[in-house]
C-alpha cells in the first residue's frame, strides 16, 4: 500500500511511526512532512491550502492511501476532491467537517439530536447586540467566534469586561477574520475535560483510547492557550460508569445521526468533553484526530494502523479489532521559548539519539528541519516526547527522564504534564 500522509507536525510524525511498522505499506509520502518525519517518509513540499494541487498529487504518486491530519484541507473539501477522483482518503467530507469548521452548524447538530451541551445564551452579528446581551447574564460565560480560529477564537470570560473586550476584537478589529461574523454566547460549564476520539467507515465505528491535553502554556493551567503543551492515555483515565454514560449519551446518538445521513462520515471524530455533575456534555468537536493526544494515542496503539486504515477505507472496520498496550503513555511537548507568542527557530537540537535510544521512549517531531545529521527547530512546537509504561507515574517519569537529555536554545516546556492524574491515582491507591 502507497500512502501519503498530509501535514507535518507531531500528529502526522505519530501516524507515519505508526505506519511504517504496517505490513501492508510499502511506502510513504508526507506534505510538507518535518526533519523528523523525513526519516521515515518521503517529504513533498505542497501548498495544503490548495486540494487540487494535492488530489493531482496522490494522482501522480500513484498512492493508494491518503490520510489526511490537519482540519483546513478537510473544511476546504479535500475529501469530496479525492472521492471524486475516485481517490482513496481517511477524512470527512466537507459537510461534515462544518463540525469542526462551524462551531454554529455544530451546535446545531447537537440540539437537534438533544446530544447534551451547554446551553446557548444566543448568537449575535454585531457588537451592539453581543454587549446588550453580556451586561445581562451571570459571569463566568463563553463566547466562541464562528470558524476556524486556530484554537484562538473562544474566551471563558469571568466578567462582563473581559466578555466586552473579546466582542470588540471579533467585531471591530476583525482579528478572527470570517470566523468573526458571528459570536456564539453559551453557558460556562464546569468539571473535566476529556478528549474522545473514533473512527468511522460511515456505518461503524471504533473508539480510540480517551486522552487529556494541557492546552494552557504554563505550569498550573496558567497562560495563553496553545495547540497543546503535552497529553496522556491511561487505563481508568475515566471509570467506567462514566465511559459507559459517553457512549450511551453522546457517542453513539451522534454516530446514529451522522449513519442516518445520506452522507456517510467517514474518518476521525473527536469528541471534546466536559464531564460535568450532570454528565458529560459536548464543548466541540474535531473533524480529526487531536494533537498532541494522537502523539499519547499512538503509543498505545497494539495493532496494525496500515490494516485499520485500508478496513476503513474499504467500509469494513468491523473487521478489525484495536487492541492497546495496557499502562500509560505521556506526551510532553517542547517548544520554542515565547510560543504562542514569538519564538526563535533555526535552533540546533541536541541529545535527540539519547533520548531516543531510552527504552519505551519514541520522540516525535511537530516542528523540525534536518541537515543531513542535524536536526534544527522550525516551528512554536518542536518535539513530543512520549513515554509508554505500566503505570501513569512511571510514563510521565520516564517522559521527564527523555525531556532532560534534550536541549536546544530558549526551550520550554511544562513541568505538570499529567501531574493532577498521577496523584489522583496516587492517592487512591493509598
Ligand atoms: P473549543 O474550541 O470549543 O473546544 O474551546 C476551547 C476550550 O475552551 C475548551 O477546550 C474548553 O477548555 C473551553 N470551553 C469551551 N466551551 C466551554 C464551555 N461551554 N464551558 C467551559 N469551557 C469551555
Ligand atoms: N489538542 C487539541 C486539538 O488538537 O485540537
């Protein structure tokens, strides 16, 4: 199997791993691919804006497979372009990437299948109306521009200030771009995230293992939001009272409705949760996989992804089962310092081989380029250091243990990945 993988961060690093270790692929390709990936695929560079360009691509390259990472292609309609050309890909079409791309098409989706969620205030296209409507209402709230914002476009405002600021930067300075005609006002909701994620050939589906992400830049959940400082996987992450009450009250109406459809969807659903006192209820939806989760995910994965893939595409997972490693597996990223914010690149990277070399330790790239031997920064995110073991302590010490054998110039990361959960379990085992 010919597969070429789109994107190039530490999500697609992941999957290509993965997939190298597949008995059915026989080559890969990835655009534009990083220093990291460039070890185990060929890297094409591409414009992902541009869907023509990459159908004519996998034509040419003669895959058999496309899996596609990021959400834009698939909001941009890549999969219909290759359904089309009768192109083989794992991704939705671009009416169902709307759940992702439009957080108003998703809410609607949710109401209409009475999928639980926070309750919404209103919806608003203008400042005027959007500030009437905050000097009325209890704080904390939410408010979530429309499109795609890359991840910026939602504020939790603890006052009517703050909630005023943000309608003025949606509105009046137009930072969210399209994303910005239309500002969502919904209900705070309180408890734990969790990140839910499935696959699905249009009729069934498999669920993936539930991960968390630390999407704050600092230790402590403190700091702007990133795409995602680090991630974890463990058994018991969530009892199974509650992984039981997901399936029944959110996954499985949701997959029903989407199978009803005359359009099937097909490719990852992720599913981000609260886990409130009165259940869990939907904050979004990703029409893919996460990242860093899919980084934690992987890791975890005991299974042929190759075979998986080539089942979905073929309409028949129930073929397939997904068995996972038992234990744990933590991701830390590592970015360039004054990420989300600026940062510096073109950073040498050392100590890569020995953090490498460390058992259960794979180190993923989001953000590389290699010269020849050396590896050199390029990106925000730089590298996910992911550990697999049997317990959740023991991941997240030896994801630690890696992170120290590595240096490059101005590097962060956070110190908590995982933290909270581990003295949870701690303490329960006590
Ligand atoms: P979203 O892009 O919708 O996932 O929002 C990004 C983040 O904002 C989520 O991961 C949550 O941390 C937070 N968030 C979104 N909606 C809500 C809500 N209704 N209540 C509390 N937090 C929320
Ligand atoms: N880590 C969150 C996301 O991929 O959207």
């Amino acid at each position: 199997m010919r597969v070429l993988v789109i994107g190039g961060g530490g999500r697609e690093h992941a999957l290509i791993w993965k997939l190298c270790q597949s008995r059915l692929a026989t080559k890969i390709w990835c655009v534009p691919g990083n220093g990291g990936i460039s070890q185990h695929a060929e890297c094409v560079p591409a414009d992902l804006g541009d869907i023509h360009a990459l159908a004519d691509l996998a034509e040419n390259l003669r895959v058999d497979l496309t899996v596609v990472g990021p959400e834009q292609p698939l909001v941009d309609g890549i999969a219909d372009e290759f359904n089309h050309r009768n192109l083989r890909i794992i991704g939705p079409s671009k009416k169902w990437a709307r759940l992702e791309g439009s957080k108003l098409f998703a809410k609607e989706f949710l109401d209409h299948h009475g999928i639980p969620t926070a309750r919404v205030y209103g919806v608003f296209a203008s400042a005027q109306d959007a500030t009437e409507k905050l000097e009325n209402l209890r704080y904390p709230v939410v408010l979530k521009a429309d499109g795609l914002c890359g991840g910026k476009g939602v504020l939790v405002a603890k006052s009517y200030g703050e909630a005023a600021e943000f309608v003025d930067r949606v509105f009046k300075k137009g930072e969210f771009g399209e994303g910005g005609q239309r500002l969502l006002i919904e209900e705070a909701l309180n408890g734990e995230e969790l990140s839910f994620i499935v696959l699905s050939d249009g009729h069934d589906f498999l669920s993936l293992v539930p991960t968390r992400d630390h999407k704050r830049a600092f230790d402590g959940d403190l700091g702007p939001n990133t795409g995602g400082m680090g991630a974890y996987s463990c058994d018991g992450i969530i009892s199974g009272s509650i992984e039981a009450q997901i399936r029944k009250r959110v996954v499985e109406p949701t997959m029903a409705a989407l199978r009803s459809d005359v359009s099937a969807y097909s490719g990852f659903l992720y599913f981000g949760l609260m886990l409130t006192s009165a259940g869990p209820k939907v904050l979004e939806f990703n029409c893919r996989l996460g990242d860093p989760e899919t980084q934690a995910i992987v890791a975890r994965m005991n299974f042929d992804l190759g075979e998986v893939f080539a089942a979905v595409a073929d309409g028949k997972l129930t073929s397939q089962r997904l068995n996972w490693y038992p234990g744990a597996s933590v991701c830390v990223v590592m970015t360039s310092g004054g990420y989300p914010g600026k940062y510096a690149i073109g950073k040498e990277i050392h100590g890569l081989e020995e953090a490498a070399a460390m058992t259960g330790v794979t180190v993923f790239h989001a953000g590389t380029k290699r010269e020849g031997p050396i590896y050199y920064t390029s990106s925000g995110r730089v590298l996910g250091v992911t550990a697999l073991d049997e317990t959740l302590d023991a991941a997240r010490r030896r994801a630690y243990d890696a992170v120290q054998l590595i240096r490059f110039s101005n590097c962060h990361y956070r110190s908590d990945i995982a933290l909270a959960a581990c003295r949870v379990a701690n303490i329960g085992e006590d």
